[in-house]
C-alpha cells in the first residue's frame, strides 16, 4: 500500500509532472515540427471548429469564426499594401478583434508592433519609431492622435482603419494561396522600457509564440475543459500571448475584458465559469481591499496565474477566494530568465529544476545600487551568499533558433548589446542582465526584491524614469527634473516621484494637466518634490540615491512637496496630516 504524501513531497511531484508536460509539449517545436500559431489555428477550427475560443464585451467566438476574420484581416491588409516583413503598428484597445488582427498580419508574415493604446503625443511617437512600423492600424477615434503623431516621425506612416464593412467585404476562405512564415521569423514587437532609457522593441519570433504557448498549457496542465478570465493588457506577453496561447493550443476558451475592475471581477469570473484567471500584483491587492462579494465563493477556479502577488498578502487571498493553486512566475519578454513556482511557496517567483538546469541556467550577480557590476580578482563576476541580493542574469547560449537561453534582442543593437554580461563566471561566457534584484534561499527558490536601475514597477507597468524625465522637462515652468521610484505602504511596486527645478509663479494645476496630456495615468509621478538644484555625480548623472531613501515624508524634508491629486486635477500641497492618510492607506491610488 503506498503510504501517504506529506505536503511538501505533493508540491515536488505536482511540480515535475507539471514540468515533464511542458517539456513534452514544447518538444516538437525545438525539433522544428510544429507550424506557426496563424496556421494552427486553421487546424483548430477544423478540429472543433464550433468550440467557443474567445467571448469579449460584445460577442461569442468560435474557433471557426476566429479562423475566419482573421483571414478577412490578412486579405484586408493584403489589399492596404502590407507585405511580408513590413512592420505594422496596432493601437487598439482590445476585444477578440485585436487579436483577430495581429494573427491576420502575421499569418502573411507582417510584424505586428503591439502597441500601449494609453499612448498618446512623444510617448506614442518614441514607441513608434522603436518599431520603425510602414503601417498603423488604428481604431475610429484615435484619428486625430495619429494626425499628430505623424507630425514626429521621420518615417512616413501609411494610417489604416479597420472597419467593419471594409473586412466584411473580404473573403474568409483558406489562405492556402497565401505562403506561411518560417517559425524562426519575426512575428511581434512588445514594448519593455527594460534598466534604462525609452522604450524598447522586443522582437518576437513565430517560434517564441508557440513555445509560450505551450509551456504555459503545460505547466497549467490546460485542457478543452478550462476558460481563461484574462482582464490584463493584451499588449503584454502573459495578458496578450502567453495567457490566450495556452487556451487557444489547448482547445479551452478566453474571456476577455478591455480592464481590470474589482467590483466585477468575481461576478463575471463565477457567471463566464471561467476555472483559471490571470494576475498581476496590484490586482490581486485591490481585490482583497473590496468588500466582500457572494460571488467570490461561487465560482470554479482551480488555479490563478501570473507574477507580483506580494508573500505578505498572498495566504489571505489564497484563504479568503479559496483559491486552489496559485502559480506565480517570473519572466523577462526578451530574455533567457523564466522561474515558475509550481510548488506554491508563498513569497517566491520559481526555481529551477535539477533536471532543467543544464538548459536554463539562472544566477545571481554582486551589483551595487546603480547596478554595477562587482568582480574579483580573477575578473569575473561574484555571487552573493544565500539569503543577499543579486541581479538575476541567464545565460546566453548558441544553441540557435529555439533554445532556451537564445537571445533576440531589441529593434536597437545597441540597447541588446547593453543587456549582454560577458566573462561571468569563466572567461568568454555571456548572460542576460533582468535588471531584477533578487535572493535565493536555501531550497533554491527566488525571490523578487526590486528593479535596478532607471525602471520602476508601478499598477503592473514598468514605468522608464528617463521617459517620465522627459515629459516633465518638455511642461512650462519646469527647468529641469529627476524621476525615481518610492515605496509606498500597502502597494505593489514603487509609486513615481520627481524632483524638479521649477521656473518661478509654479502653477500645480497646469502642470498636472500637462503632464496628464503627455503620459498615461499609471507612468504620472504620484509626488513632487521642489528643489533649488539637481545634485549630479562626478560624471554628471542625477544623484538619485539619496532622494529615493528620504521618499515622501514632510516632516524630514524641507523641501516643498506635492501630490498627484487625480480627483481634483492637480498637485496638491503634501502636509502630514495627508502623508499620515497615505502611508496609513486611507487613500486609493
């Protein structure tokens, strides 16, 4: 009789089963057997082609019907002029049409750029020109932003609006006189603003898809049976690729919604049925701070997925929404580092296998706080001790086209170059630098402590200091200003705040309205803090360290200090009695 298992030898072997199908899953496409996910699905539609793939605000959709309008899409855009290898931006705000459209483009072997449609003026423009996009696809009403747009550009930038009559007009029959890309082809650009500077184009291989997609159906354990409640940008890998992937190669279906929203989510999430769900931190946090719905105790969920749940509210939300399995990971969208905490360690972001770890190799390297490098004095790098922090770096390999530790790089050579560590840990090695501190602990297991760098983590979105830095500089009234990163208590991540050298009559109102014109919400420094001058270093740089560690606190700082007072359209004086209500979190961001 096989006796019981404890606990923790349950987590060892759900884990390697968990594994084993991922590994089984991805196999075929290392070994170059598997089309692209445009040409799978028209084997999905014919296999259960009724089956339900995506249900948004609006509508129910087949698989079927998904084949459908994507062929629409492509001979749509075939007709606009796009072309093999042309570069197609997308500003949408979501909805299965969104992704009807990137699976159109890239089944011709167009680029699809994933474009933020919270983007608007420079910030549009600099993601624009990353890409260095022929076409751009736009919804009706975002005319005028693209008219403006253009104006920025060096490039010029063919503007095309799908509309409903223009794609009805087109066929939706097999596009077998229609050439499939090579999964070793490029097939997106999602954005990351990385360690430093402005947004970076990441290049997407056909290949890369897939095998998102299906390891995340693997370590899922993902079957025809599951529905995914994906409420997360579908711009972003896990909202857009990794999340609706896995259901689609799986046969399950997806829910969509264009936002977050606490007060429906388990409502919808229990009415959808849905039995898996996509998080981020900040989500997981403002579902806990909301009153307690009936629906939260109806549903089916039987694992959540995603990356930022906090170890010091993770077993009160596992507890209070009876969640069985929680699976936190951690991933870089351009890079070789992807921990998965199949376990369920509260706190951590993944480990590594014994048996995956001659093909995935995670370190972590001595920095300092601005993130250089510390090494010995045979050179190479240093590892810190169990328990201290590191950058987290992986190891680039030459394995070629689908390997774990392949790097693709940005849309910008010299801003790949700048990820790359070279003599890590022997002489001619190469790793990929996160730009993520991390610790590791005595089984193995990592966990996420902070971003390095000019990149802060805010409501779910890497927020570039050098970006936000810009925008300011660019508003009447400010002469120079210096944007970091600030813990606030109770909330995922680091709130903005920006030190400015303001002209004299400083008008809070106005600047907040520019700056609400030029960045989206989340990227909009929550604190202002005016100072006489920008203290710089020996070689010039802005002196953040000590700004960062006196954050926000009007009784330590003289300084004058202001808060991003959404409610009422401006900076508003920051005294202590506001500061007490924030840091006591009697006020939501």
């Amino acid at each position: 009789m096989e006796r019981s298992l404890l606990p923790a030898e349950d987590d060892a072997r759900r884990a390697r089963t968990a594994f084993l199908r991922a590994l089984e899953l991805t196999a075929p496409i290392r070994q170059g057997l598997v089309p692209t996910l445009p040409t799978l699905i028209e084997t999905f539609a014919s296999r259960s082609g009724d089956r339900v793939a995506i249900l948004d605000d609006q509508e129910s959709w087949s698989y079927r019907r998904l084949l459908q309008q994507m062929n629409r899409v492509a001979r749509w855009a075939l007709a606009a002029g796009v072309r093999k290898g042309d570069v197609v931006a997308i500003v949408m705000t979501g909805g299965a049409g969104y992704l009807a459209t990137w699976l159109g483009l890239t089944r011709i072997g167009a680029v699809a750029a994933l474009i933020n449609a919270n983007l608007g003026g420079e910030v549009l423009a600099r993601a624009l020109a990353a890409a260095v996009p022929s076409h751009l696809i736009i919804e009706s009403g975002y005319e005028a932003a693209a008219e403006a747009v253009q104006r920025q550009l060096t490039a010029p930038l063919s503007v095309i609006v799908p509309g409903e009559d223009a794609l009805a007009a087109c066929a939706d029959g097999a596009l077998n006189d229609i050439g499939s890309p090579a999964l070793d082809d490029r097939a997106l650009y999602l954005y990351t603003s990385g360690t430093t500077g402005f947004p970076k184009a990441v290049a997407i291989s056909h290949r890369r898809i897939l095998e998102w997609s299906y390891w995340f159906s693997g370590i899922m354990g993902a079957s025809e049976r599951d529905r995914l409640y994906d409420c997360l940008p579908l711009y972003h890998a896990i909202g857009g690729i990794s999340g609706v992937g896995a259901m689609l190669v799986s046969g399950g279906s997806v829910v969509l919604r264009k936002r977050f929203s606490a007060r429906t989510f388990w409502p919808e999430v229990s009415a959808t049925q849905c039995t898996i769900f996509l998080y981020i931190g900040e989500l997981c946090r403002y579902l806990l701070s909301n009153p307690a719905d009936p629906a939260e105790a109806l549903h089916r969920v039987r694992l959540c997925c995603g990356s930022g749940l906090r170890g010091d509210i993770w077993a009160n939300f596992e507890r209070r929404f009876r969640i069985p399995q929680i699976l936190e990971f951690y991933a870089a969208t351009e890079g070789t580092v992807s921990l998965y905490n199949v376990e369920g360690k509260r706190g951590a972001v993944g480990r590594v296998p014994s048996f995956l770890r001659h093909r995935a190799a995670i370190a972590l390297v001595e920095v300092d706080a601005e993130g250089n490098v510390f090494r010995g004095a045979d050179g190479l790098c240093r590892r810190p001790a169990i328990g201290e922090a590191g950058e987290a770096v992986g190891r680039i390999t030459d394995e070629g086209s689908g390997g774990a530790g392949r790097f693709d790089g940005y849309n910008d050579r010299d801003a790949s170059r700048a990820r790359i560590l070279r003599d890590v840990f022997q002489p001619g090695d190469a790793w990929f630098r996160t730009g993520d501190l991390m610790r590791q602990d005595a089984e193995r297991f990592f966990h996420f402590i902070d971003r390095l760098g000019d990149t802060f983590r805010w409501k779910g979105e890497n927020v570039s200091t050098s970006e936000v830095a810009a925008a300011l500089a660019a508003c009447p009234g400010v002469n120079e200003a210096v944007v970091y990163g600030v813990p606030v208590p109770g909330a995922e991540g680091r709130a903005g705040m920006a030190a400015i050298v303001a002209a004299p009559g400083f008008d809070p109102v106005r600047l907040w309205r520019d700056i609400a014109a030029r960045l989206p919400r989340y990227a909009s420094p929550l604190f202002l803090r005016l100072v006489p001058a920008i203290e710089t270093t020996a070689t010039l740089r802005p002196q953040k360290q000590r700004l960062m560690r006196e954050g926000f606190d009007p009784v330590t700082i003289r300084d004058p200090l202001y808060f991003n007072a959404s409610d009422r359209q401006s900076f508003v004086p920051l005294d202590a009695d506001l500061h007490s209500r924030i840091v006591a979190g009697k006020i939501r961001f």
